[in-house]
C-alpha cells in the first residue's frame, strides 16, 4: 500500500505544482510525471536541510516542493 500511496501523493503534488507554476507547467500528463520525482527530490531536499515534515501532509507539501523544483528546473531548459 506504501508505494501506491506514494505514486498518489506525487501525481497529485505534479498536478499542484502545475497549478502553482506560472503557465501551468508541462500538461497534465508531464506535470504528473514530473510529480512523481519532485516527491524524491522534495524529501531528498528536506532531509538535507534537515527539515522533516510528518503525516500525509507532510508528504504532499515535500512532494510539492519538490515537483515545483523540478518544473522551474524544466522550464528553464525548455527555454
């Protein structure tokens, strides 16, 4: 259940974060893709700034982070 969940929370942090990014990101399907890596970027981030975030929303909101990251990331090399 942990890594279905997981793939939830990063769709739905993709689907955020295309929200959230100026221009809406890179469509929805992309956007959720690149949701899925923010989730490992975020909580990669967060741990090596020492941050830690619990529950189901913690998981969301470092998911968010993450997949904000890489879509800006993203956009800059699309440019």
């Amino acid at each position: 259940m942990g890594i279905i969940l997981s793939i939830v929370i990063g769709c739905l942090a993709g689907f955020c974060a295309g929200k959230l990014m100026k221009g809406g990101g890179f469509g929805l399907i992309m956007n959720l893709i690149l949701g899925l890596f923010g989730g490992v970027l975020g909580g990669w981030l967060f741990s090596f700034f020492g941050i830690e975030w619990g529950g189901l929303l913690g998981q969301l909101g470092t998911a968010i982070v993450g997949a904000v990251v890489i879509l800006w990331v993203a956009s800059l090399l699309k440019k």
